[in-house]
C-alpha cells in the first residue's frame, strides 16, 4: 500500500503497489527470490560488468582500426595490425638505443600506472656495439606514451607534473621551471667536415661549434636519463605543409607538457599517414629536466642544446623551455631546405581572397603577429614559412603567441584561440576561478599559448599559397626618423633584410630613456644556419622572378623620438597594409627621402598626408637632422659584419647591396 497526494493509501487488486507520478522507482521482491527477501531495482538496466575495474575498462573503447593509404608501398604497407605495432615500437626503441650496449632499450606502449595492462611482448633494437655487462636499465620496461591525444597529456600532465592546472577557459597551465626563455648561449652545433663549409661561423654568427665526441656524450647523458624513467612521450609528426618537402620529426620527452606543445606546433599525422610513418628524418631528444655536465667540453652552464646535422638529431638538456624543441626545429629547416634551393623564412603570411600572398617579417614588438592575423585575410602562418617554385607554405602546425597584456579587444583571434588544447606557459591566475591575468609578470613577462593554426578562424588548411605579391618588412623605429611606409626596390630589400632594424626602449627602472638599436639579420639571426647573404640572395631571387615588391613599412614613433614623439596609430599602419594589399599603393606618387633614400609616397587614403614624410612631424628640424644620421651610422656600423662576404662570382650583386644603405 502506498499514499496519495490526499494521505489516502492505494492498492490494486492483487495487492500490489501502484507506482504514482512523481514517485521514487518501485522496488520490487522478485518471485525467484521472494522467500529471501532480496530486493531488486529494476527501474534501469544493469551495465555488464562483474566488477569496478570492468566497469571503468567499458568507458574507453579502442580507436577503430585503421587501414593503410591505397597503393602504398613502404614499410608499414599490407601488415597485420601486430606486426606495424611491432615495427613503430622497434624503431621507437632503436631512437633510444645507447651506443655503449647491444640494443635499444625494452619498450612498450601504455601507461605503467594503468594496471589493467598486462606485460607486453618484448621488443628490442640490436646495434653494432661492443658488449658490456648487463645494467639495470636493461632490465626494466620503457612504457611509451605515444601520439596522446590533448585530452589524455592533460590527465597526465594534472596527475603527474605540478603546476599543471586547466584554466577557466579550459586550456593547460603549466610552468617551464627555472627558464622561461630560449638560451642562445647554449646552443651548440657540431661542426665537421661538411658544416665547416656550409655554415656561417665566426663574428656575428649565432652558430657556437661543438665536437661530434661532446655531442655524443651528451646524447649518451640524454637517452640514458630517459631510459631510466618509467615511461616517456614519444610523438611523430610532420614539418612543413608542402607534401613534397615534408620532414618526418620524432620528439622523445618526458613531460606531458612538452609532448601537447608539439602536438600542437608540429603537423599533426592522420592516423593512416601515421601507419607509414617508418623512421624519422629528424629526432629530439628532450632530457630538459636533467643537466649537461659543466665539466663536459665546450659546456658553459648546466643547459646545452645540440644540434648534430650528419646523425640528424637534437639534445636538450638543464632546460625545459619547450621553445627550444620548436626553434631548433626552424634552424634544421634553415639548413635543410636551402640546400633544396628553397627558401625558409621566419615571417608571418597571409593571403587575400583573390589569391595575394604577403609575407611579413619583423622582430618582437614590430607588430608582425598582429599585423598578419588579418580578420578579412586567410591566415597561412604567423612565424615560419617556406618558399619554393610554386609557392609558399607554413613549417608549423601551430602558433605561438605573446601573451602579455594580451586582451580580447585589442587580439580576439589569439585571446579566442586560449581554449582546450592550447598550452599556456608561465601565466599566473585565480587560485579559485582560474581566470588567467595576462598583465601579470610574476613568473616572467615572455608568456606564451601554444594553439594548432586551426583554431584561427580564418586559418588556411592546408597552409599553402601562390608565391608572394608583396615583401612587407617591418620595424618599429623608436628614434622616429624613418617614414611610415617606404617602397623598395631590390637591392634595398636586401640591405634591409639582412639589417633587420628595429629599435627597444630600455627600462624605466634604470632611468635610461634613449631608444636602443637591435639588429637581427634576416629577422631572424638566432636561427638562420648559412651566411645571411646567402638567404638574401635567394629571397631576392624569388622576388625577381614572380615579379613581388618590398615594403619598408615603420610601426614605431613619428614627431620625434621615444619620450617626445608620439606611437604611430595602428590604425594608419592598417590602412598602409591595406594599401599595399590592394595594389593602390603601386599606383601612388612617390618622392625620394635623403640620407636612406627610400622613396616615400605623397598620399595614402586615410593617413594624414604629413606624417608620411618624417621631416614633417618634428618641430626640431636639426633634431631630425641628427637623429637621421645616428641612425644612418648605426646601420653603417652594423652592416660592416657583412661587407666580407661576396656574392655571385664578380661581386657585383655585393656592391649593390652596400649602395643601397644610407648614404652620408
């Protein structure tokens, strides 16, 4: 019996309850069972499992299989599903193989944490090597995490690595450690027979040279530190969107939260082109969390990173800054594709509807991110590039953007992008709400989110385009003496691609106010490998022959200089861009300017006339006249690091040049 909504009890006529509205389930004494008194909730079907661990074992299935690409013929074509597993985890073990012993170590897929694995097939790499006595390291099991998913490198990252946190817009929080920055410094490249030649060494070159016997100690130190953990990421994927010149990159690591930061900046592999896979053309080592020993040849501090371009391979150690996985990457791409006659670039480049391709180069604060992520443009890519005979294409899979101050309305792009799946390094939020406050420099003030280029709305997949219409450098001049917008001709174009001005402000707190000069050539002089003229002379090349015009284009002051000028409004910078885009700015009258001789256009639709001549804008006429020449000889000063390199066999193209600089 049971009451109604009156306080009336309610029976039927065999004297069973009736089950009213809004009532709990019935629970009812099954015949079978009746004389035990068991009771049973029959409202829901009961799952099928017997215990906890098969209930959680049916909450994840297995990813369907997948087949290979139709008329495949490589290594992994036509196997069975055990032998490609076979086979990937053989050459994950023959990348960790140690040159003192005879195999690679054990190596199986899976979680160690997850016990409901059962102990795997051993699978070892054999290598010529001279026998020693067995280690404890060869006896245990590596277990590899391979290709995660970004839902499962966060579990791993939030159970296993503090300071690993989800934000309030679900993207990773994690911190770097002690290093919040590249160490250029540490950088080492072992110079032999063949990069003594090739390379650009010496007096303003960022290439520090190292012996092959040091790098092979510390990839010893390396693989060692990794084989000695319970478990390692291992991800394999691609560089380069153009199908012809893509490069097969292995990255070993033992964070979580370097394995997502290259998911995301690397080319992600479908899951057939993964099947044939086979050996990668280049392979990381990232041991950050271990030191290099100091002791060690050519060592100057616990951090090292090494780059061996004959064993095609790269170690880090005493850094976890996950940007040195991404800009050691771009210097084996500065290497590699020259040698193939195509040009990598470190530069943004967007493409019109109409198929206009612009490529933008610039230092950090130039406005080059910003400038480039156009809302009414397709985003091809916003840092490394590739130019070839067809075309150009992005290396990167992925962005990596400043995030200092940044703010919805002044990035939305960027600011929308910072969701599940994007990596945020260094930031400092709410303890309760984790809101991330990007103007705060409490870790550092170089934060940064890692994002794939498909969360861009306007990004272009596949990130490919025709060969460029327009060469837009950037420079943000803080002594205010160069016009907003300048059209070069090519001579010019290099001389300023291999300057690569722009200019800093010092800090407050020194009280230093004068505006700093800083020279990067080709925009990028960290990683370029070769001697800057060499990529010069291809760019020129390249814009000689599909008929594209270079820009000088100045983001900084106007009307004097850092303290008593004034920011050019990016505004009048967007509608110059948008010039340049459209083609008006071809079509403009120009004028010559003195000292630089750039020519300068008398008008362009919406920026105020004046301000397009410098001279213009400052009341101090003989202010400007200084100003003018410190700069000219700065650019003098620097250019001299280059005047010993000739290019073509007569030198002519390297007198070109040098004419095409200030002139005083």
């Amino acid at each position: 019996m049971a009451a109604n909504g009156n306080g009336e009890v309610v029976t039927n006529v065999t004297g069973t309850r009736k089950q009213q509205p809004g009532l709990l389930p019935k629970i009812t004494t099954s015949d079978k069972h009746r004389h035990q008194q068991v009771c049973q909730d029959v409202s829901a079907r009961t799952v099928k499992a017997q215990t906890i661990d098969e209930l959680h074992s049916l909450q994840k299935k297995k990813s369907a299989p997948t087949t290979p690409i139709e008329g495949i013929q490589g290594s992994f074509a036509a196997l069975s599903e055990e032998e490609r597993q076979k086979q990937q985890l053989q050459s994950i073990s023959a990348s960790l193989a140690s040159l003192t012993r005879e195999t690679g170590p054990k190596v199986v897929k899976g979680d160690p944490a997850n016990k409901s694995q059962t102990t795997p097939k051993v699978h070892h790499h054999h290598v010529a090597a001279p026998t020693i006595s067995v280690s404890d390291s060869s006896l245990k099991f590596t277990h590899v995490l391979y290709n995660l998913s970004p839902a499962e490198l966060y579990e791993q990252a939030i159970k296993y690595e503090k300071g690993s946190f989800v934000t309030s817009t679900g993207a990773l929080a994690t911190l770097s450690g002690a290093k919040t920055g590249r160490a250029p410094r540490d950088k080492r490249i072992v110079k032999d027979e063949a990069t003594e030649e090739e390379l650009w060494w010496g007096k303003g070159s960022p290439n520090i040279e190292m012996d092959e016997h040091t790098f092979m100690v510390n990839r010893e130190r390396a693989v060692d530190y990794l084989n000695s953990l319970d478990k390692v990421f291992v991800n394999d994927q691609f560089l380069n969107w153009d199908p012809e010149n893509r490069i097969k990159v292995r990255i070993v690591s033992a964070r979580a939260y370097h394995s997502l930061f290259m998911h995301n900046m690397c080319i992600r592999p479908t899951p057939e082109e993964l099947e044939d896979f086979g050996t990668p053309d280049f392979t990381i080592y990232n041991a950050g969390q271990f030191p290099c020993n100091r002791y060690t040849h050519y060592m100057t501090s616990s951090t090292s990173i090494d780059l061996n371009l004959a064993r095609r391979e790269m170690v880090i150690l005493g850094t976890q800054y996950a940007g040195e996985m991404k800009k050691g990457l771009f210097s084996v791409m500065h290497y590699l594709m020259p040698k193939r006659q195509i040009l990598s670039l470190h530069s943004g480049c967007n493409m019109g509807k109409d198929g206009d391709v612009a490529l933008f180069f610039g230092l950090s604060g130039t406005g080059k991110t910003t400038l480039s992520t156009d809302p009414n443009r397709y985003l091809i890519g916003d840092d490394e590039h590739c130019w070839t005979e067809t075309g150009v294409s992005n290396i990167e899979g992925g962005c990596y953007a400043k995030c200092i101050d940044l703010s919805r309305e002044k990035e939305p792009e960027i600011w929308n992008a910072i969701k599940f799946g994007t990596v945020l390094e260094n930031v400092v939020f709410d303890e309760h709400t984790r809101e991330v406050d990007y103007a705060d420099r409490s870790v550092t003030e170089n934060t940064r989110a890692s994002y794939p280029i498909d969360y861009i709305p306007n990004a272009k997949i596949p990130c490919v385009g025709p060969n460029p219409r327009n060469v837009i450098l950037l420079a943000c001049d803080a002594f205010g003496v160069l016009p907003p917008v300048s059209k070069l001709n090519l001579a010019q174009t290099m001389y300023h691609f291999i300057s690569g001005y722009t200019a800093l402000v010092a800090g407050t707190e020194d009280g230093v106010k004068e505006p700093r000069a800083t020279f990067s050539a080709c925009f990028g002089a960290a990683f370029i490998m070769m001697h800057p003229t060499k990529y010069a002379a291809m760019l020129a090349e390249k814009m000689q022959k599909h008929g594209a015009t270079g820009w000088l284009v100045n983001t900084g002051w106007s009307g004097g200089s850092y303290g008593s000028g004034s920011r050019i409004k990016l505004a009048y910078t967007r509608k110059i861009i948008d010039a340049i885009h459209s083609g008006n700015l071809l079509k403009a009258e120009y004028k010559k300017t003195k000292v630089f001789g750039l020519e300068i256009p008398t008008n362009v639709e919406g920026v105020p006339s004046e301000i397009l001549d410098p001279v213009n804008t400052w009341s101090d006429k003989q202010g400007y006249k200084d100003t003018l020449l410190k700069l000219a000889g700065l650019f003098k000063n620097n250019f001299e690091t280059f005047t010993d390199h000739k290019i073509g066999k007569d030198n002519k193209l390297t007198e070109e040049i040098l004419a095409a600089g200030p002139n005083f």
